[in-house]
C-alpha cells in the first residue's frame, strides 16, 4: 500500500505538470520569475526606491497636507517599488512565487497604462512649463531627477510588458483595479487641493474651474483605457 500511494502521489504530480503546461493561468500561477527577470527588477527597484526618497526639488508641497504623495508620479514610483519587490522576492524564494503571480495578474498591465501616462503627461504637460524652470534653479540636478521620475517607469513597464505575454489577461479584474486606483488618485489629490487652501499638485491645474477638472480627468481615464489596451 505505500508503493501504491507513492505511485498514486507521483503520478498526480505528472497529471497537474501536464495540466499546467495546457492551462497558461495556471503556469502563471505556479511558474517561479527568472534570475534575469530578478536581476532587472533589483536595478528598477533601486531606481524607483530612489525616486520616492530622494528629494525632488518639490519645496512648495513640503508643508502642504499630503505631501509629495499627492503626485501621481511619487505614488507610481512607490506602487512600482512594491511590484518590482515583489517579483525580486518571487524569484529568489520559490514558496514566494505566487505572489509575484499575483502582482502580476492583478497590477502589471495597469501599472504599464500607470507609468506610461506618467511619461507621456508630464513631457505633454509640464516639462516646458516656466514654473519648472524656475524650480530647476533650485537643485542643479533637477531636470535628471525628473528624467528618471517620468522616463524611467515607461521604460520598465515596458520591458516588463514582455514578460508578461504569458500570463492570461481579465478585461474586468485588470480594469477594475486601473480604474479604482485612478478614482483613489482623484479623491486624494482633490481632498489635499482642499485642505491646502486651492493649491492644486501640478502648474497647469491652477486655472482649471470644475468644468475643466471634470474634461480634464474623463479624457485622462480614456487614455489610461487605451494605454491598457496596448498592453
């Protein structure tokens, strides 16, 4: 009886490998990261923690209510902190797999339409605002800290899009998630707009009345919908 139940338990082990490599979802859920994979999220991760510590030449929020978090690009460099965390962690500790598997089926195409609108709204819309100017006369590495708070992101998610070709997309769970942190973004930034007495997070915010705010924000949930999508 023990051969038998050996036998049995090895042959169940072959069925569920045999399974696994039928069912993409459930290869995702079980597949450990590679070292290469660790090896570039350790380097991003660094970046990124860096991105959330180091000071940013943002003087003007530092005695607001809220802080740099009410920037989406401190808020992106900290959630891809976790994320590239946590796939570092999967990779080198096998029992911890699954939580890369779970960062990446929940948060990784939300987060390429997150560090993509990054890039793209702040090279659109604030690079070349004289407001920035003046801020860069503040830290003479200004403009490289900006570059790798806005560029950076788009490049990993990027090359973690890659990565992410064999794990199996959910249209309502991926997008319930992009668009539930978005709606968290706008509540927050708008909650420390107040409490800062008006004082919106970005220079091009200030002339905006509620009209513009709700334009503004609908067309910007479109193209994170979009950017989703080219994911």
């Amino acid at each position: 009886r023990p051969r038998f139940a050996r036998a049995s338990a090895g042959s169940t082990t072959k069925k569920e490998r045999r399974y696994s490599r039928m069912n993409p979802e459930l290869k995702a859920r079980t597949s450990q990261p590679s070292r290469a994979r660790a090896v570039v999220c350790a380097a991003f991760c660094a970046v990124f923690a860096a991105n959330v510590l180091v000071p940013t030449g943002q003087e003007s929020w530092r005695g607001h209510f809220g802080g740099k978090s009410v920037f989406l690009t401190q808020q992106t460099s900290f959630l891809l902190a976790l994320y590239t965390a946590c796939v570092l962690l999967g990779a080198t500790f096998k029992d911890l797999a699954p939580l890369c598997a779970l960062a990446d089926r929940f948060t990784g195409r939300p987060l390429f339409a997150i560090g993509w609108l990054v890039c793209l709204a702040y090279y659109a819309l604030i690079h070349w605002d004289p407001v920035m100017k003046f801020a860069a006369g503040e830290d003479r590495l200004f403009w490289e800290k900006m570059h790798m708070m806005h560029a950076v992101p788009a490049v990993f998610v990027t090359l973690n899009a890659l990565e992410l070709k064999n794990v199996p997309a959910s249209y309502s769970r991926e997008l319930t998630v992009l668009y539930a942190y978005g709606a968290f973004y706008l509540v927050w930034s708008a909650f420390c707009a107040h409490m800062g007495g008006g004082l919106w997070p970005y220079p091009f915010q200030k002339e905006f009345a509620l009209l513009h705010h709700v334009v503004f924000d609908a067309v910007i949930f479109v193209i994170v919908g979009l950017l989703y999508l080219a994911a």
